[in-house]
C-alpha cells in the first residue's frame, strides 16, 4: 500500500469521525437580554419559566437565555457599539429610542409593536429609610433639610436616577406654582445632601444596604420591596412620595440583531410573554405594577400604595429627547444645578 493510500484512508477516517461527532451534538439557540440595573432576579424568574413555556411549543429547540445588566443608559450605548442583544428591556424610553436615532437598529415605531407603547409593567420612585424613619421623610420638601444624607443613582449615567430627578423637578415646580427661580433653590438643596451618585440602581442599594451610607436610598418601588423582602420590614420601611412619576419599562426586540443571529421568533415570543397572566404573576411578586387589559391597572393592586402618578412628556409637555437636552445634556440644567453648589 502505498504512502498515498494510507493517507488518502486515514483523512476518511478523521472526516468520518468529525461528521460523528457533529451530528451527536445538539445545537441551542441562545438569546441575549440587554436590561437594567436592578432587573436581575425578575428575569432570572422570568427566563426560568419562558424556557420551559419555549420547550412546551418547541420541545427540539434547546433555548439558553444570557442576562447583561447595568445602568440603562450604558446597556443602550453598548448596544450601540456592538453588544449583539436580541432583545432589551430598558427603564427608560429614550433609551430605546436613540437605538433607533442613532443606531437604526430598530424601526421608528417601535413603540407600535407591543401592547401599552412596549411597557409590559411599570413602577414609580421611592424612599427606602430606616426602621422608624428618625429622619421623618415623607416628601421630596422632606429631602432639602440640612442633614439629610441621599443615596440615589447618577442622572448622567442612570434611568433610574433621571426618574428620580425629573420627580423632585415636578414636585418642587408645583409646590413653588411653577416659578423657576424657587425650583432651582429647591432643587439645589436637594442635590447638595447627595452623598453618593452611583452609576446604577443596584450600586445605590451596595452603598445604602451593605455599606450603611446615608439617610435615605431613591430607588423604584420595586426595588425597594426587594430590600425590603429580604432584610424584614423591621429594618427598614418604605415611603412613596404622592405625586409621583409613572416609570415606564420598555422593551423591544433588535432587529437587526436578531435577523445576524436568527433568533426572530424566539426574541418576538419572549417580549410576548411578558403579557400574558402567568408572567404579569412573576413581575407582580417582585413589586412591579402590571398592566391591565383596561390600562394603567394593577392586577394586584392592594400591595400598593394608592398614588397619583404622571407621566414624563405629558408633565413637561416635551419629547423625552428634548428632556434630555434641556437637563440632562453637558451644560444643561443638571449641570448648571451642580456647578452653582460646587458639585461639579
């Protein structure tokens, strides 16, 4: 046999074996949630169930889903330089939009495509203090007394932390009839007691929880019931400020995304099943609001305070885009805020 032969048999063999092995692997199909801060355990929840909701209909589609989480604002800007997500599920409009203004990763009426402008729940900011509140704060006037210490996260960097903001604005706008000038020395009181700006939800709960900084934490509702769940309402007590803001959690799917990884109908499902009663169950349990079939309702409204809530473009008669400009941008009102108190 010649030197040829034996080569040209033992490259069948290695092709032969390589071709085994192939087709004994099961391939799955893996889809990338792109979410914020403070989401962690409710989809940890809610991926559990989907995969198994998933198998039920396609028992021969192995589904992995994969969690990247931080501050809203930095997941979208991450999305926008190539974190190949299928779907996200934001805190914040603008967040999903600029993927859209800046990226054309998804269509311009993306808000169109799921029911209740793509917010499958919602939520509202609140004040997480300590057992017997010794500071006695109950509303955002309570927050611009000298010595009060707060924890919330960076507007810059953070929905959670915008929400927070544009509530206090609200607040002290109406409280002054919306006269600028007073506004602005409320709301300069109330960021000079900052102690801490982290840049997310979750970095604000290490610093007030674990690291035992300041007075009060910011934080949405649902959060707060987080903290509140684990350590025991002997520790710590809850306040929602009335007015308040109504936080809305968009999610959409990427498109082109999930065209590059073909995961179209599984991403589409997913936000779907955010819907139904099973997963508005999940959310619900974790101290989200729901959204009923008949609007802004809560499926179980009695763990919830009762609250006069706003939403952000009705009360500031603007575009989430032109918010941002008008505070949030370099030089804008935030920046001007913190400067004439030394901040920044």
């Amino acid at each position: 046999m010649t030197i040829t032969c034996i080569i040209y048999r033992i490259l069948k063999i290695i092709i032969f074996l390589y071709c085994f092995e192939q087709s004994a692997v099961v391939y799955s199909t893996v889809l990338l949630n792109s979410s914020y801060d403070v989401s962690r355990e409710l989809f940890s929840e809610i991926n559990f169930n989907f995969i198994e909701y998933w198998k039920n209909i396609h028992p021969d589609d192995t589904l992995i889903i994969k969690q990247s989480h931080a501050g809203s604002t930095r997941q979208a800007m991450a999305v926008l330089q190539g974190l190949r997500a299928d779907v996200v599920t934001y805190n914040q409009v603008i967040d999903v939009q600029i993927l859209y203004e800046r990226g054309k990763l998804i269509p311009k009426n993306w808000q169109d495509r799921l029911p209740n402008r793509s917010s499958p729940f919602f939520s509202t900011m609140s004040f997480l203090v300590k057992k017997g509140n010794p500071k006695e704060i109950y509303n955002w006037n309570d927050l611009t007394k000298e010595g009060v210490k707060i924890i919330f996260p960076n507007p810059k960097t953070s929905g959670n932390g915008r929400y927070t903001y544009l509530a206090a604005w609200n607040a002290f706008f109406q409280d002054n009839c919306k006269n600028i000038k007073h506004t602005r020395n409320q709301m300069r009181k109330f960021l000079k007691n900052v102690v801490v700006f982290d840049t997310g939800g979750r970095a604000s709960t290490a610093t007030f929880v674990d690291r035992n900084h300041g007075d009060v934490l910011i934080n949405f509702e649902s959060e707060s019931k987080l903290i509140q769940n684990q350590f025991g309402s002997n520790k710590y007590e809850i306040i929602i400020p009335n007015p308040n803001i109504l936080v809305e959690f968009p999610v959409t799917w990427i498109d082109k995304n999930v065209i590059k990884n073909g995961t179209k109908n599984v991403a589409q499902a997913y936000l779907q099943y955010l819907y139904t009663d099973e997963a508005k169950k999940i959310i619900n349990k974790f101290g989200y609001r729901v959204i009923d079939t008949a609007g802004v309702i809560d499926t179980n409204f009695n763990i919830f305070s009762d609250i006069q809530l706003f939403k952000v473009e009705e009360q500031y008669k603007e575009s989430w885009s032109n918010i941002m400009k008008i505070h949030f941008q370099r030089g804008g009102e935030l920046d001007y805020l913190l400067s004439s108190i030394g901040q920044y």
